[in-house]
C-alpha cells in the first residue's frame, strides 16, 4: 500500500477472537461494477461461527478476511456501463456472486453454484468495511421509507424465505421450527404469513421464546426442562407436524425435528452445526418416509423480500435488537457469540448517511 493510496477503515478477522480495525485500499468499481458506501451490517451465526472456530467445515481463516455478509450501503459511484442506479441510493446487497455460466447457474440454482463468491467467506472479504465494490446485478434499490437497518435484515429474511419455499408449505399445515434466533424467527413469520394453521418454536432461551411467541409462535417449549418431541406430539394430537425447520445447528436437534414430523412430511435443516456433522435416527426417517431437504442460503428471494416488508406484510424491525459503530465491532460480537443482553441481531453501523 503506497503512502499516496487512499485507505478506508475495515475489520478484519486474523485468527480465533481477534478481530481487528484496518486500513485498506479503497476499491474502484470497474465495468458492470458499483462502488457502494456500506451502512448496516448484520452479525450474522456464521460471522460468529468464524469469529469462534476460526472455520465452518472447509472454509477455514487462513489469512486475514473482512467477515460480513448482510448489508445495505449506499450507491456511491456507479461503474462503466451501469444504469439504473444513482448515487446516494439505498440498496440491499445480494452477498453471493456465482458463475452464471456451470450447471447449477444456468438451471437457476445460483445459491449451489461450486465457483460463487460469497461475502465473507475465506478467502472473499465481506461488508464490515466503508466502501465496497459489488456487481450492479447483485444491489437491490430499497423503496422510500425503508432504513439501512431494514435493509440489512433482507438477507436473514430472504434465507427463511428459501427454506419455506423448500417446504411447499400449504395453507393449513402444522410447523415446527427448532432454535428461535433470527433465522427461526424469520422462518416461523414467514411460515405464518403462508398459512401455516399452527407454529410450535423449540428454544432454551428465555427472552427467545417470549418473543417468539409476540412474532409468530402459537406455542414454545424449552428443551433444557421439557421433552420437547414428546410436547409437539401432544400439541398435535399424536399426529406429528407437517413441516419441521431446524435451526439451531444443535446436536439434537437434526433428530428432533424429524421425530416431531409426521409421516410423509418434510424436515428443513437450516442451522450450522459447530462440529460440522448432523445426525439423524434412520429408522425414523425411514419408516416415515420423510423428505429432508437442506437450505443453502437462498436464490431470487429480494425482490419477494422487499415487497413483504413494504406491504407490512413482515416486519423485520423488532429482530435489531443492538446497534454498533465499526470501532465497536468486538463489543458486538461478544455480545452475540454469548447470547448476552437479550440480543436477536446486532447491527453494524459503518456510516449513518451517504454524503
């Protein structure tokens, strides 16, 4: 980096726990490129999965890595060849960049694209920085009235959306959603909005549940005093849901979400595990003939997003439970890594208004 380059201020993850305020070259968007001015940032469970485990399966920190995917910025400097986006307009930014071009792509399945690059995942630098360059395809112009906050929280929307799409979900079905944090939450409203005629939310922690149960939960049940198998059964006369969503990544919890499903339903596991394995008892999936489908992030899924929010259809509002300015970006990850001070989702706020 030359004395004369300019700089811009960014975190950057190096090892387990140490995570760092830098100063990087500032990016310059090239054709078909935007330069945008980020402004929220999500602290999203694999940010935290990276800050902790320093890994999640073979994506491993080997070198120093600006983590963060879910983000709004601000339009600043549109790149060669780029129309219809000015500057100082607010985008939500898709954080995947696939290929366009391998099977996967071309049959619509861009999230299982093997050559995407993914905000924050080694070795792409993510959004915990103050500008970025991002595709003009992958920036989503956000409607009057929407705050960058707002924006940021489309993505974690967007993969519930994903996983309910997984589900087929029917008008009058049963669910069940295991592990309440923003995903699962996310995941429940949407399921809600759908049609489902019951939720049951599984989730140890207190302030989780209670809010489950304001945001879409017909019932919660605590896994550290209850058999919650046995309490879904009896909330469903013996019948079993018909969609069961995992979402706490939890070593139990895979198998839970299938004994708590009917047969013939469907399990949809969302959550990451630490240990990077899942298991399931194969008696029990095979007898009830179950189908279990496994949520990589999300495709097509903003312009669906936005409209859900702008409708006031969902809110994503009450889950920006924390806000942080970037130098405090160790505070908040703390916060999050150790479920404190009743947080859902932490925000980063690298800038509050574009210039």
């Amino acid at each position: 980096m030359s004395n004369h380059e300019p700089t811009i201020r960014a975190a950057r993850l190096y090892a387990i726990r140490d995570l760092r305020l830098d100063s990087v070259p500032m990016p310059v968007p090239g054709p078909g490129e935007v330069l945008l001015k980020v402004a929220s940032v999500g602290v999203c469970g694999s940010d935290v999965h990276y800050y902790l485990e320093g890994r999640i399966g073979p994506q491993v920190v080997a070198s120093p890595i600006i983590p963060g995917h879910e983000f709004s910025a601000w339009v600043a400097q549109p790149g060669p060849g780029v129309e219809g986006l000015s500057p100082g307009q607010l985008v939500a930014v898709e954080p995947a960049v696939s290929c366009g071009e391998c099977e996967s792509c071309l049959e619509g399945h861009p999230n299982l694209c093997p050559k995407v690059r993914f905000c924050g995942t080694p070795p792409v630098d993510g959004a915990y920085v103050e500008y970025k360059v991002m595709p003009a395809a992958n920036c989503f112009p956000l409607p009057d009235g929407f705050s960058p906050d707002e924006g940021a929280l489309l993505e974690p929307l967007g993969i519930a959306i994903h996983a309910v799409d997984l589900a087929h979900l029917r008008p009058g079905y049963t669910v069940a959603v295991l592990g309440a944090g923003p995903i699962g939450l996310l995941t429940a409203a949407v399921a809600k909005i759908s049609g489902a005629a019951a939720i049951y939310v599984s989730e140890p922690l207190a302030y989780r549940r209670e809010f489950a149960l304001r945001y879409a939960a017909d019932a919660v049940f605590n896994p550290e005093t209850e058999d919650i198998v046995a309490g879904i059964m009896r909330a469903t006369n013996g019948r079993g849901v018909d969609v069961a969503f995992e979402a706490a990544g939890a070593p139990q919890t895979p198998d839970q979400a299938a004994a708590v499903t009917r047969p013939g339903g469907k399990v949809i596991v969302a959550g990451i595990p630490a240990d990077d394995t899942m298991t399931m008892n194969a008696s029990t999936v095979r007898r009830k003939g179950l189908t279990i489908k496994l949520v990589r992030r999300m495709k097509h899924t903003y312009p669906r997003a936005i409209s859900l929010v702008q409708k006031g259809l969902l809110d994503v509002k009450p889950l920006a439970t924390h806000t942080f300015p970037l130098e405090r970006i160790v505070e908040a990850f703390e916060i999050v890594a150790g479920y404190r001070d009743g947080v859902l989702r932490a925000i980063i706020r690298v800038a509050e208004a574009c210039a």
